[in-house]
C-alpha cells in the first residue's frame, strides 16, 4: 500500500458544528444529573468488589493471577467510581491500580504493602476524608507506589 | 504536550444530536454509565456491546461516529478491536474517532492504544466534564489521517520539530537543500548592541 496522509473531516466533526444543540456546559450538567440515578446502583456494587478485593489481600505477597484480579477489581471500581459520588474515591482506586503495577514489575515484598491503600479505600468509601486531607492520603500512597517502583525489575 | 481547554468555561455549543456512538465495555454498569453521559450530551442513538463478536457485528451493520472502548475489554484489550476496525475495509467507520478508556494506563497501553489508531487514550474514572472534552477535540477536527501497511489511524505527530540531524525530511514542507557552511563568526551580543543600540526615547 502507498502511504497516505489526508485531511479528513469527520461526520462526527460536522454533526457538531451544526447549528441548535446545546450549551457545552448544560449537556455536562445534564449527563451528571443523569448519573445521579446510577448513584445508589455504583455504590452497591463497589462494596461489592471491596469485599472481594478484602479476600484477596492477604499478608503474604499476591500470587500473579491474584494481582491481575485485585487490578481487575479496581479498574471496574474505577467504572462504577464515576457515578458513585464518592470524593477521593476514584483517586484511591488510581493509587491501588499503581500499586499492584509496581508490585506486579518488582520482586520486592513487604508485608502489610497493600494495607495503606485498602484504609484509604474504607476511608473513601466511608466519605469521611475531609478534602484537605485527601492530598496528603494520596501522597502518602504515592511514596508507597515509588517504593516498589524503585524495586522494579527491568524486562 | 497537548493543552485541552476547559469545556465548562466559555459558551461554546455542541450538538450531538446526530451523533451514532457505539460504547464497548464488558462492563454491564459501564455501559449504563456511558449511555447517560451520553444521553446527557444529547447523543440520540448509542450502541452498547459487551465483547469484540457483537462490537463486530455492529461496526460491519451500522455507521458510527464515535467508538469509546474500554481498554480491559474482553480480557484481549480493546486495542486488538482497534487494530481490527482500523485495518479493515469498513468505510466510513475505521475513520471513526476512537477514545480508549483505561485505569491509570502504564506507558505500554498508552504506546499501544497510540500505535493501534486510537485518537486518544483516557485514564478512569471518566467523568462527563472529561469525555465532554475529548469528544470536543475530536471534533474539534484537523487531525490528518495517515494509511499505511503498519499503521492506520490519526497522524500521531503532534507537533514539528524539524528534521533529525542526519535524517532526511519526509513531509512536503520539509527543506529538500543542503544548508550551506557559515560564511563569518556569529556576532556576540554586545557586537549587535554596538551596531544596533537601544535608544530611549519620550515623547
């Protein structure tokens, strides 16, 4: 094939320019309005996946496959985490999806490594993390992240 | 580094009301998710499906304008449906805009769903305000499309830095001549001021 590169103007591109529509600001405050129906239905389902995730945690070092469901978990929190309402709760959820990458990249273990994260989901979950608290949390997490990082082996 | 503006400021419109998006997710609830926030944005018609066979299915039968994947779809990865959709003859759907979704992506993922054709890749938990976003930078439009054998998919070059030292330029706008050697020393500044001095003036 010849290569080729070509202005390309899209259906979506001219669908959007067409006159009428709605302001940018109220299609985002009708879509969060929309969201609030799926609220109670998210947040059933995050304690859900907390428990599962509470059984997979354990004090030992988590197997490969157990690391890939505790990843798994938390990407599908993360899903559930945009109509749930829960501040922090999203930014928890990033903490421990990094934290099982770093785990899953070094051979580096220590026991209790998982458990700052799993607190700060309670706490999250709880909504009991005053706002100006929630930086330091993640802060903290994020130290915890760069330590197993630090260990990573290089593939 | 590409700078988005903030979709809540301003008084910038949109309308979707055209719009066909197909959403991908294995996800029941984040497919729900994605059907309000669009439903919000005034998206009239939206596909859902929950693993690659129905996302096939619906791509090869309807015109899309808008593909959201969720990056841990159908265990494979939505990017090996984005390598599909892009190579493949399905007109005018593998030009479609395509926005991945993952949980705090590693540089691998971001490299892939790059390499694979996806017009953006973003981390979770996707809010309106963010999807809102993307969905306008991709209509925002003035992307060149690139066609080759390895890939297909918006051009991934953001910005141009010049050719490589050594390289030989590929784009039209490219310099095809050779630079010729300085003929004298460069002027130091205080050369320059010599020459050109700053004068204070009032009026």
């Amino acid at each position: 094939m010849k290569p080729r590169v070509f202005k390309l103007v899209t259906a979506l591109e001219r669908q959007a320019r067409q006159p009428g529509g709605v302001s940018v600001q109220q299609a985002i405050q009708r879509a969060e309005q929309n969201l609030v129906g799926l609220r109670d239905g998210s947040r059933e389902l995050i304690d859900g996946h907390l428990v599962r995730l509470r059984a997979l945690v354990l004090s030992r070092r988590p197997t490969p496959d157990e690391l890939a469901q505790i990843r798994s978990l938390a990407d599908e929190m993360l899903t559930y985490s945009a109509a749930a309402g829960l501040a922090g709760m999203g930014d928890v959820l990033d903490r421990l999806c990094g934290m099982t990458d770093a785990l899953h990249e070094s051979a580096y273990w220590s026991d209790g490594a998982l458990e700052p994260v799993m607190d700060a989901l309670k706490l999250a979950r709880a909504e009991v993390v005053p706002p100006e608290a929630m930086g330091p949390l993640l802060q903290g997490l994020d130290r915890c992240i760069a330590r197993f990082s630090g260990h990573a082996v290089t593939h | 580094m590409v700078t988005i503006p903030d979709p809540t400021s301003g008084t910038a419109r949109i309308n979707l009301r055209q719009a066909r998006v197909l959403c991908i997710d294995r996800n029941a609830q984040g497919l729900e998710i994605l059907r309000q926030v669009l439903l919000g944005f005034g998206v009239a018609r939206s596909f859902s499906a929950a693993t690659q066979e129905e996302a096939k299915k619906i791509l090869q039968k309807e015109e899309v304008d808008l593909v959201l994947i969720d990056a841990a779809f159908d265990d494979r990865g939505g990017t090996e449906l984005l390598h599909w959709l892009r190579h493949s003859d399905l007109e005018p759907n593998r030009y479609a805009p395509v926005v991945l979704m993952a949980a705090r992506p590693t540089q691998r993922a971001v490299c892939d769903a790059r390499n694979e054709g996806a017009n953006f890749l973003v981390a979770k938990p996707i809010t309106p305000a963010i999807l809102m976003q993307r969905i306008l930078w991709v209509a925002r439009g003035g992307r060149m499309f690139v066609l080759t054998d390895n890939y297909v998919g918006p051009d991934r070059r953001w910005k141009s830095t010049g050719v490589p030292d050594g390289g030989v330029g590929r784009r039209k706008e490219d310099l095809k001549g050779a630079l010729g050697d300085a003929r004298e020393e460069n002027m130091s500044q205080a050369e320059i001021d010599s020459m050109i001095k700053p004068q204070r003036m009032s009026l």
